[in-house]
C-alpha cells in the first residue's frame, strides 16, 4: 500500500510519516519543495526510523511536475494533503501568495487524484474555518463564520472545492481533518517545529524565546474576555494528530466511512489561555519567561476549542499528551537542536 503526503518536510506531515512508519506497513513518498521546511528534516526521519523516504522537491502549484509525481507512482492509494502555507499574520500581509499556493496547490492534487483514480484523500484543515463563534466547544456542526484571515479563508474554499469534487467524483472518498493547535514534538526530543524565520506559532516562540534566540516573547492582547484577558486555544500534541491522520486513512481504505466528505475536528477539548500554556512550560522547563503584554494581533480569535467526539466514534482517536508534556517535548527538542 503506498501512500504520497505532500507537505512530507513540514511539521506535522513529518510527524505523520514517522507516524505511518511505526504503525502501518504502508509505504510512503513525500512531496516537499522546502519552501517553508528543510531537507534536514528527512535526516531526522531516518535517525528515528531508520528509513529514508523518498522525496519529491516539487511546487504543487505547477500542474505538470505534481503529474510527475503520480505518473511515476500509479499504485498510490492514498494521499494526505498538508502542504500549504499557514501563517496567519504573514496571510494577511500577503493574501495572493496564500490564495496562489494554498489554493492551486490543491486542485492540482485533485486533479491528479482523478486522472490516476486514487480513492482516498484525507485534507489538512483548521479550526481557523469556524472564524469567531459564539458557542463552545466547537463541533463540526458549528456553523462557519467569516474567516478572520486569508489562511482562514484557503481552508474554507479548500474544503469547499473538496466537497464539490468528491460529489462530483462518487467513486473518491475525503476526509477534512480540521485541527486546532499542533504543538509539541516528537517523544524522542529528536524532531519537532522548526519554523523558517521568526516563529509565527506560540510553542516555538516561547521555546526560543528561553533559550535566548529570539529577544521577546509576546502575548498578544490581554484584554479578551476571557478569565486571564489572553486567548483561549485548544492545544494538541502533534503526535496525536499524526496519528489521528493515520487512522483515518485506515478507515477510508477499510471502507467504514459511507459519505464521501467528512469533516472531523481534531482537538483536546479543553481551553487554555495563552498565559495557562506560558505557565505549563516554566513548569514543564523549570524556566521562568519575562515575556511582555503586547496589542492584540490582526486575524486572531478571542476562543475556540473542540468537541472531538467524532473522531472517536468514527476511527477511534483520542489524544494521549497532556498540556505539559507538550510543553515538556518541545523544550526538549529546542535543546536538542
């Protein structure tokens, strides 16, 4: 059984073929052009795993080379989409590179699917589709309000594009997975978050932030309503959504899911502001951060966290890390880098 993930250099892609390697028996290709990634990170694959993976250094967004791809791989049986941009700020100052990448990217791949009859897509979502909402937790049901941001936004059209294509093409069957905040590295410490620049996400900041990378580590706004004034966000460890990745795809190859869309919230359940995270790492990292209060930023929601119940009742997913070892796991991958 061979499987492409697209996005195989990025965070969580990464994690998923570790993922795939030490629970199945499926054979995996990557397609990254390290856009925002490395080519290291296949080095550290193979440190963990002991096997290389085959990468295609490819733009998605260029239909002949992601043809390629299936051309020289016609018994791909699946595909797990991750690869697209995802900084929120960085969408809101350049919306045309997030529609462009993002966008084209995908239909190339389902376009692909269609031309090589691959059956089972499974698309990288994001809670940041329900936009802000007035009812917690989050369930699939929740209706979509207008995004907040431009990244927002591509996963809303994605996953619109998604659904018409696979009612169009009732021989596909897809799965959205919409997750809420991957953060936290994998158990060896070995391979975790390596954002290219300045950290956009809040583990990799606070994690160089105290090892004395970067000058200053914000919290953006304290005056949501919210019971500390900072926003509310769903934390999970990006293991646990590998995994959840995993189990989907199974439950698309096994034939147990009868619609051909879904859509499938991935999260922890539980609320913790931004201060409660800054306080779980200087427990889990015995490190004290002087962190500042900065203005709320542009395209960020005041709460939101899930109601994952689906998964579970689905293919059985429930997350196993805790907010500190999150923490614990991704400090450690910062020493170790």
């Amino acid at each position: 059984m061979k499987i492409l993930i697209t996005g195989g250099a990025g965070y969580i892609g990464s994690h998923t073929i570790l993922e795939v390697l030490e629970k199945t028996s499926w054979e995996v290709i990557s397609a990254d052009n390290f856009l925002r990634s490395s080519s290291k990170t296949f080095d550290r694959i193979k440190k963990i795993s002991g096997k290389d993976i085959k990468n295609y250094d490819a733009d998605l967004c260029d239909l002949q080379k992601t043809r390629k791809i299936f051309s020289e791989n016609p018994d791909i049986k699946g595909i797990i989409h991750f690869a697209a941009l995802k900084s929120v700020p960085e969408s809101v100052a350049n919306p045309e590179l997030y529609y462009h990448n993002n966008i084209k990217s995908l239909e190339n791949i389902l376009t692909c699917s269609k031309e090589f009859n691959i059956k089972n897509f499974i698309f990288s979502s994001s809670c940041s589709v329900y936009g802000n909402i007035d009812k917690l937790p989050v369930s699939e049901e929740s209706p979509v309000q207008k995004a907040q941001s431009p990244y927002g936004h591509t996963k809303q059209l994605g996953e619109e594009i998604i659904q018409k294509f696979s009612k169009e093409n009732p021989g596909i069957h897809s799965i959205a997975l919409r997750y809420f905040n991957p953060v936290g590295a994998h158990i060896s410490g070995l391979m975790g978050e390596s954002p290219v620049g300045k950290p956009d996400n809040i583990v990799p900041a606070i994690t160089q932030f105290a090892a004395g990378i970067l000058e200053q580590f914000n919290v953006w706004g304290n005056d949501y309503n919210t019971r500390d004034g900072s926003c509310i966000r769903d934390y999970i460890h990006v293991s646990d959504i590998a995994n959840a990745h995993v189990l989907a795809l199974q439950c698309l190859f096994d034939g147990k899911i009868k619609n051909n869309y879904e859509v499938i919230n991935l999260g922890s359940g539980k609320g913790v502001t931004v201060l409660e995270a800054v306080k779980a790492f200087e427990k889990a990292s015995g490190k004290k951060l002087n962190y500042k209060i900065a203005p709320r930023r542009a395209g960020d929601v005041e709460a939101i966290y899930s109601d994952s119940s689906k998964a579970l009742k689905l293919f059985g997913w429930k997350p196993k890390y805790a907010i500190e070892e999150m923490m614990r796991t991704a400090w450690q991958w910062q020493l170790n880098q």
